[in-house]
C-alpha cells in the first residue's frame, strides 16, 4: 500500500473522532496559561488542527482569531460543524493548507500552537519555518512525542526507530529550540492517559464496525491491524515515550 492509500484509510478511521492524536483540554488550557502577556484579543494559528480539538478550546479560552489550518478538507468540515454549534465560528477560520507552504502573511500571529502534528514537517523545521509568521516575542506552543527515559526498552526503540525516527528526548529538543532562537518559557509532559484513552478510547471502539464496513478490503484491515499493534504497545508506554508540550518564545 503507498502512503497515499494509506492515508485515506487512516483519515476514514479518523472520521468523526474527538480528537486525531494524544491531547486533552485541560492540557491545552494549561500550556495556555504558560503564555504570560498574551494581547487580550490574540492571534492564533493552529497548525494540523484536525477536527479542532485545541482550536475550540483556544477559542474559548481567550477572545483571539484562531487560523485553523489542516490539508484535509473533511477534517475541517468537522471543526466548522463544531464550531457554529459553540457559537465559536466567527472567530474561528478553517483553511485548506499545507503546513509546508501555509499561505499567510509573515508577522501576522501572536501565538502558533500545533498538538500532535509537528512531527510532519520536523521540530527543527516547524521551529525553522513557522518563526516568519509570528510577531517579534510571539509564542510557539507544541506538543511533541518524545522519550522520557534514556534507556527504553527494544520494543520501542525497534517500533519509533520506523514510526518515527526524528523522535528526540526533552532535554535535546529544549536544545534544539534554544539554538534555533527560541526561550523556552516551560514544557510538560502529557499524562499518558491522554493518549491510551482520550485518544485510543474512541478509536479503538471505532475499528470493530470500521473493520465490518470494509471486510472485504485487505488495505483497509492492515491499516486496523497496524492500529490495534500501536494500541497495544503504547498502553505500556508511561516513563519511557509520550507527548511533551513545548511552551517557546520568539527569542528577538
Ligand atoms: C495527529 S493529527 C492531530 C490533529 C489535532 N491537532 C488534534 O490534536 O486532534 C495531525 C493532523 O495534521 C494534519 N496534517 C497532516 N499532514 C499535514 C500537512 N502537510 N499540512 C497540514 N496538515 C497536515 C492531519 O490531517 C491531521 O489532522
């Protein structure tokens, strides 16, 4: 299967999901509260948003504009949905974008926040490229997945070795940022229960009818397949790998 094809199979695995990776609001609201001096009516980017499970909450956590950006229109479709149902749809502005070339104005931001999604384009690189749309002392909040032990085990060396080899621990990515010009103001990590249920709680209980509405579709039940393996091994993942939240300013 290319990665294209797989693509669409993990986007209608996704459909509807709360949430499309490991987060949760009071997270979210706490990284916030790290942003010390934010203008009373930020503007805000929200890179790979999804379905907007951090952009809601962005929106009523403050009185900012939040640019919702993701390369998936249905995903958007969602947050829109979403948002007219909170009332938060003025504010709130989905747009079809890749993260690689986002079509925004430089020095158009207060705050660019992505959970979940950096890794797409590369810490070093979001931290490189994103840093033109952000005013002079703006703010870049990220959540990453990272190792939180200087000795994991084979199992998951040998797993995020080919899921994600860029995978760094705190200390080199607080580094890396430092030496890419940003102050880091905090970081803390997820609970891991942010990701084996507030995450994989909803999307574990979707691949039963998943696998039922495409029985006959062997793409599709490899994509379920590769799921229920990461599902397994992550559930023994606390202290050795999980998503950190980087709380960044723009150094100058
Ligand atoms: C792991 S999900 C996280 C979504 C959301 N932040 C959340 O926490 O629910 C990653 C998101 O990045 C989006 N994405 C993937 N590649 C992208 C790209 N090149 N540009 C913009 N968005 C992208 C996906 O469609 C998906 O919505």
């Amino acid at each position: 299967m290319d990665d294209a094809r797989m693509m669409d199979w993990l986007i209608a695995l996704h459909a509807g999901l709360p949430r499309l990776g490991p987060g949760r609001d009071t997270a979210t609201r706490r990284a916030l509260a790290d942003c010390v001096g934010l203008p009373a009516t930020p503007d805000i980017l929200d890179v790979g948003c999804g379905g907007g499970a951090s952009s809601l909450v962005l929106a009523e956590a403050t009185a900012g504009h939040i640019t919702a950006v993701d390369r998936v229109p249905l995903f958007l479709r969602e947050l829109r949905t979403r948002a007219q149902s909170r009332g938060l749809d003025g504010r709130i502005r989905p747009l079809v974008a890749d993260m690689h070339a986002m079509p925004l104005r430089s020095a158009a931001f207060d705050l660019i926040w992505s959970e979940g999604a950096i890794y797409i384009i590369g810490f070093d690189a979001g931290l490189t490229h994103w840093r033109s749309l952000l005013r002079p002392r703006g703010w870049l909040v990220v959540s990453e997945l990272s190792w939180l032990t200087d000795h994991p085990p084979a199992a998951f060396l040998d797993s995020w070795r080919e899921g994600y080899p860029g995978m760094r621990n705190v200390a080199d990515n607080l580094a890396a940022a430092s030496s890419l010009g940003w102050e880091p103001v905090g970081h803390f990590p997820l609970p891991a229960d942010a990701w084996t249920i507030d995450y994989y709680g909803p999307l574990h209980a979707r691949l039963p009818s998943f696998r039922a509405d495409h029985a006959d579709d062997p793409e599709a039940q490899a994509v379920a397949d590769m799921t229920e393996r990461e599902i397994a091994l992550m559930a023994d993942a606390a202290g050795i790998c999980g998503y950190v939240f980087y709380i960044l300013r723009r150094a100058g």
